[in-house]
C-alpha cells in the first residue's frame, strides 16, 4: 500500500486509499500542477509476475485500455483520464474524481424503490450506455457500486470500466495471455460473459438486473430461475405495470439473442412518447369541424346565388341628359 503524502510522477500527491482487490488498489490524490490542487482518483496495477512476457503484455493491454478510457472520458458522465504512465513494473492510471455516492448507497436489500424512481434509473444508465456502446465498447461490469450519483446535479456517472481488472485477470502467473477470462459480477453478469463471450447486450442484461434488484428489494444472486428456460423469476415479489415488466424481462433473457440488442432501443421504449397539449387538440378538432361545416354550407347553396351579377350597362352619352 502507499503511504500518504507520496507525489507519483511527481505530480499527484496521495490522500487516502479508497479501495482494494486483487487487481490492485485504488487513491485518492490530489493534482499539485494544477491551481487548487483537485482531487484525481489513481489506480495501480501489480502484476502477479514479473516475468518480461508478462510485464511486456501487461503493458501493450494497459496502453489499449488506457486509449479505450481516453476516448470514452470525453462524455459528460464518464470519468475523465488525464494520465497513464508505468513506475517500477506498476502501472497507473488517473482519472476525473466524481463527487457523490454509488447507487449501493440508494440500492439497499430489503427496500423497493417506486416505479418511478427505477424507471428514471434505467434512463439515466441507459443514456450514458447508448455512448459506450455507440463505440462498440462492452463495459463488463455494470452494478450499482459502479454507478455515482453525481452531488452536483444528481446524474449517473458510470465508472470502472475494468482495464487494471482486464490485465491482471488475463495473464497468469506463468506469463500465458487467457483472452477468455470472463470479468463482471455475479448476479449481474449474464451467462455468455461468464464464459468469456461477452455481447453488448450483456451490459444490458447487467442494467436490468439494477432494475429488478432496485424494484425489489432482492440481490440478484437471491432471485430464483425457472428450472426449463433458465429465466430469472422475479415479478412475484413485488407489484409492477405490465409495461416496466415486459421491458425488464426483455432486457434479462437468458439468451442474450432473445434481448435488446442495444441500449437505444431499450431507451426508445422505457421514454414517455411526448404528447401534444390538450388545447392544440381540441384547436385542431375546431379546425377539422370548421373546415367540415364550411363545405357542406357550400354545397347546399344554389349555384345562381354564388354566381356574380352582370356589370351595370355602360351609360350612353345622352343618358347624362335624361331626367
């Protein structure tokens, strides 16, 4: 573990350790070139071996990744990467540090978030999913721990998108790249990523299971499947709309061929159509029956009374005269 105070690069000074796995751990740091000195979040990667194979794979990974987070970072609400670099066989990354809470925070076993409340989750998931995925990016590990409402406006940021879990979990101690190592969370992650064929729909199997488990008060793990089809039995545990129900089913099916296949469409039907004011409505009725009535007025009139009368006579120049 590193000690507080520590400058890394010379440049980002560590506060406090916010977290630790076995892909490494996790700071909070603060940035001493920029004025105010803001806060970064620095995560380290050790490799299991330092084997020159391993170090050399692990490194060409971490590059990837890191041009992977890069590009993503330039969304609203992803964390920004503002460096990767290597130290003493470790590698680094330093990314945007977001204020707020994580959802597991909000998500609590035992209590059920409103339909409301939930539908507005998914969009907020969805809404930044739609980008990952605009890029053909799978994030592999969507779960409200990885999920922070914002303290600023309350909006949800995705992070972790797992490039130290990635390089730690797919070279081995022996120094053999496994590109199947499936990474994700139990309960959340769907059963092609388990074997290490993830889709993009898995990211929205992992969604819907936020959904469920927000509607229901029960960690995923804890739910029961059906013994034939494999599907997640869940809609006897609490009271939902058939509408909110169709759409979560859909999201969790067991194959990931029978879900949606992206995050937009999913958007497109979990978001209220907007509808025209009522005022416009009954105008547009008016006009119709206005429109209606007019032409049936023009019809019962006889032609010889809409017909224009003949010009006066054009006078004679003795006319004039005549009293």
């Amino acid at each position: 573990m590193m000690t507080q105070g520590l400058a890394l690069g010379g440049r980002y000074q560590i506060i406090k350790l916010l977290g630790k796995g076995g892909f490494g751990e996790t700071y909070l740091a603060k940035d001493t070139h920029l004025p105010g000195h803001p806060l970064r979040v620095v995560k380290r990667l050790q490799p299991q071996s330092s084997d020159p194979f391993v170090l050399q794979t692990a490194s060409r990974l971490f590059d990837t990744e890191a041009e992977t987070l890069y590009k993503l970072g330039k969304h609203d609400r992803i964390p920004e990467l503002f460096a990767h670099f290597q130290d003493n066989q470790e590698f680094y990354l330093v990314q945007e540090y977001i204020e707020g809470h994580d959802l597991s925070q909000e998500i609590i076993p035992g209590k059920q978030l409103s339909e409301t409340q939930v539908t507005e989750l998914l969009r907020g998931i969805l809404e930044v999913l739609e980008f990952v995925h605009r890029h053909k990016i799978i994030h592999r590990d969507i779960k409200p721990a990885n999920l922070i409402r914002r303290a600023k406006d309350g909006k949800i940021v995705l992070i972790d998108f797992g490039a130290v879990k990635q390089i730690s979990t797919q070279i081995n101690t022996q120094g053999q790249f496994n590109g199947t190592v499936p990474i994700g969370t139990d309960g959340y992650m769907p059963s092609e990523q388990s074997k290490g064929h993830p889709q993009l729909c898995s990211d929205i199997h992992a969604v819907g299971m936020v959904g469920i488990e927000a509607l229901t008060g029960v960690w995923p793990n804890q739910l029961a499947t059906d013994s034939n089809t494999l599907e997640v039995i869940w809609q006897d545990r609490v009271s939902v709309s058939p509408k909110l129900a169709a759409i979560l089913d859909k999201m969790v099916r067991y194959h990931f061929k029978d879900r949606y296949p992206s995050a937009s469409e999913v958007l497109a039907d979990i978001t209220p159509q907007p509808q025209t004011p009522k005022f416009l409505w009954l105008a547009g009725i008016g006009l119709a029956i206005a429109a209606i009535a007019g032409i049936v007025i023009l019809k019962l009139i006889p032609q010889s009374n809409l017909s224009p009368s003949p010009p006066n006579p054009k006078p004679s120049p003795t006319d004039k005269y005549i009293w």
